[in-house]
C-alpha cells in the first residue's frame, strides 16, 4: 500500500490534483482519507467560541487520531 499525502492552504487545488490521480488509476484502486474528517471535536464550545477557531491553522485537526488510523490501515491491509 502507498499512502501520498495531498497538502495545501485552502482553494489551492488540492481536490483537483486528487481528482485528477482518481481518474488516471485503474478503478476501486484509490481511496480517500479527507483530513476534513480530523477536525477536533468542538463540541463542548459555545457557538461563540466556535467562530473564533481557525480552522486552517494545523491545531484545529486531530493529527494523533489521523497518524493511529493510518497505521490501523496500514496493517490491516498487510
């Protein structure tokens, strides 16, 4: 298994360019792991709190959880 990693500040393309290896691999032979799905839970904050947080900055995602699932992955499929 080759995990690449796709990074960049948002609207900077990074969903094309994974569109793109998508289309050009054979099919079923791609999955997707959107660090979208890594966000830290914001759950106990107000609503108020919550605006506030800059989601672009690299302490808004769960990279630990991330780094587990991929190993988790990783030898699941060995």
């Amino acid at each position: 298994m080759l995990i690449i990693g796709i990074t960049g500040g948002t609207g900077c393309g990074k969903t094309t360019v994974v569109n793109q290896i998508i289309n050009e691999l054979p099919e079923n032979e791609v999955g997707v792991i959107s660090q979208d799905s890594y966000y830290n839970d914001l759950s106990h904050l107000s609503m108020e709190e919550r605006v506030k947080v800059n989601f672009d900055h690299p302490s808004s995602i769960d990279f630990d959880l991330l780094a587990a699932h991929l190993v988790a992955l990783k030898k699941a499929i060995a």
